[in-house]
C-alpha cells in the first residue's frame, strides 16, 4: 500500500494538519440517497487492506448470527431557533442544548451573534413574539443561559418551544441550502426533520444525529433480526462539541465537550458474551466507540455506564470492546476523523479516503459510509 503523506506513520505524535485533505465543496451531500439503505458504502479490511465498494443494504452480509451492532438511539429535536432582540430588532440565532431545570424552563444555549446577547436582555421568538426568554448567566463565549417566560404546564411549553425551532442540520449544509422541515412538493420527497433521524430514535435529547445510522431502513433492519445479528442500543446525547473547531496543532491540548452516555447492564452482558464467544462487535459511529471505550474495564469488558464522557481518541490508540466500525465519510479536520483513523490506522484510512474522492463517493452526514472490518 502506499503510505499517504509518507512520512508520518501511525506510532508518530500526531498533529491536526494530518488530518487535512482538499474535499470539494461538491462532495458534501446536501440531501440523503432517495431510499436510506441506497447510500454507497465502501469496506475497508484492516488486515489484508483490501477494499470493496459496497451499496448500504449490503451490509447484511458481513455479519452473522450472535454478532452484535451497537446503535445510537438518541431522539433529535429541533434545537435551532431564531428571534429578534429586544428594543434593537436585531435578527439572532439560539441552538438549544440542552434543559437544566424543567421547572422554571432553564436552557444551556449557543448564540449568534454573541457579541449583541449580554445578561438580562430579553429575546422574543415567533411572528407575534409571544415567546420570550431572558438571559440570565454567560457560560462561554457563545454559550448562554435562558430562562424562559412561559404560563403553562411543562408539555405545553416544550410542544410551543419546539414548534418555533428547525431540525439542527450541521452548518457546512445550511450554508447552501435552507432546511426542509415541510414537504415542499413533489420533487421535495423528504423532510430534513424525518431523514435527520435514525428510524430507531427514541431518547429526545440530542443535537446532531449518528449519520452513519440514518441509513438504517426498516426493511434492513428486520433482515438482520431474521439472520439473528443481534441489535443493541446505547444512547449518546450528542452536542455540538462533534462540529467545534480544533484550535490546537498538538492534539494531546485539545479539549473535548463533555457527553452524556447510557449502557444499561444489559447491553454491556450482550457485548461481553459476543466477545468472549468471538462474534464481531460492531460500533455504528463515532459516537458509540467513544461511548463503549469510555466504559470498559482493565480486563476489555464492557460495564454499564450513566455519566459524562470528554474522552478524546485520536491515532495511536488501542480499542478495547468492537472489533468493526462502521463509519461515514467525515470532513477534514474532524475529531470523527480521527477516531475513524485511529480504529483503522491512519495510512490505510487516508489512503481510503483518497479512492473515495476518486470514485465520486459523498460525504457529510447525509453521504455515503465505510465499514472498517478487521480481516
């Protein structure tokens, strides 16, 4: 194979400009494959480094009976909101991260522009403005605290608070085009508020969606429950610590946004005996690997976990629990990256990555995926 930018390996200290690669605005998928199980998907084999191009439902032949693949089940909800200020008018947006006390309507939010959003202005949402939210406390420097002006029972505030917000597509997306969260008309067959959803979520509390996941189909899904492939499910709330900017050339500095994580005792007896009966244990994003290696014994079990995890992974690293990956095609620079060379060693991975822009394969969240299996 020949080694991508020779002369760095997978035993060097690796830096941020290693993961850097010249990705064509055009190969950032804008909308998902027509049918979710349509998307291509490449397989990388780690150990004879040979590749397969692959369409997604295939992925059915590659596991087995007793094998066990771990999902996301975290729910989407429609994080993105816009408001004007008072007394300026001024346009401004509000990404909600997450609620810290239900009672008196409390939110961790992101701002923009930051600059104009200072402690105790108030900010209005809707056509009439009949929400209002005040904000009470700086975090960081985008990062707010809001309390919410709201007569009414809890339900009633999150289905008013939902309904004003758009489905939280990554910016890389929003910068070309709007989000769908309404059937447009014919030529617009989906929404981006159903097709930036796994079809197994079920946990509400997440920010950006697992894109590997979103190209489960129904009809795959129960395919592998015939052949036996048993489906596990942990929830990762992810935040939008997946798209921040890494602003450190030595990556041992960077610092990850914390992340709440759940593995029940169930789902970890499930990988454990899949392990020890030697059926492959696969990791469905990124967001599952830094789950599972961020609750695993010094012996290589699984344990449950309910917490926070920052675990940052980047090449060398040893994982403890899967021995497969599937992965999408992530964008240069990002920590998703990393985590996908680090499992498949940085050289074949990259190497990867340049036979994907060869052969027209699409990236982002709604591109096409690589399955990274060990033989």
């Amino acid at each position: 194979m020949i080694k991508t930018m020779g002369m760095f390996s997978d035993q060097d200290h690796m830096k941020l400009s290693q993961f850097k690669f010249k990705l064509p605005e055009d190969r950032i998928a804008l909308f998902p494959a027509e049918e979710r199980d349509q998307c291509r998907m490449m397989v990388v084999h780690k150990k004879s480094e040979r590749i397969e191009h692959c369409i997604f439902k295939d992925l059915l032949t590659f596991f087995n009976e007793d094998d066990v693949l771990l999902l996301n089940d975290t729910k989407i909800f429609p994080a993105r909101l816009y408001g004007s200020k008072e007394k300026t008018g001024a346009r401004i947006e509000v990404f909600l991260l997450r609620e810290l006390n239900p009672d008196i309507r409390l939110w961790d939010v992101l701002v923009d522009p930051a600059r104009k959003i200072r402690i105790g202005n108030k900010l209005y949402f809707g056509e009439d403005e009949s929400l209002v939210a005040e904000v009470i406390d700086n975090t960081t420097s985008r990062g707010r605290t809001l309390r919410f002006l709201f007569d009414g029972s809890h339900d009633e505030f999150i289905r008013t608070l939902y309904s004003y917000g758009e489905t939280p597509i990554p910016a890389q997306i929003l910068e070309r085009r709007k989000v769908v969260d309404n059937p447009v008309d014919e030529g617009h067959p989906f929404t981006d508020r159903e097709r930036y959803q796994t079809i197994f979520a079920r946990v509400e509390g997440g920010v950006v969606a697992p894109p590997a996941a979103l190209h489960f189909s129904r009809e795959l899904m129960m395919r592998l429950k015939i052949k036996g492939v048993d489906t596990q499910f942990i929830t990762v709330w992810n935040n939008q610590g997946n798209y921040r900017k890494i602003e450190v050339e030595d990556l041992t500095k960077h610092k990850m946004d914390s992340e709440q994580i759940l593995i029940t005792e169930e789902v970890a007896t499930h990988v454990n005996k899949a392990r020890a009966t030697k059926h492959h244990v696969c990791a469905v994003d990124t967001s599952i690997m830094r789950a599972i290696e961020s609750s695993v014994t010094t012996a290589g079990q699984l344990k449950m976990f309910d917490g926070w995890t920052n675990k940052f992974i980047f090449p060398p690293y040893n994982f403890s629990v899967a021995d497969s990956m599937l992965a999408s095609f992530y964008l240069p620079l990002s920590t998703h990256l990393m985590i996908a060379t680090a499992f498949g060693g940085y050289d074949l991975i990259m190497d990867a990555y340049k036979q994907a822009l060869k052969e027209n394969y699409q990236f982002g969240v709604y591109g096409d995926t690589m399955l990274i299996l060990p033989d």
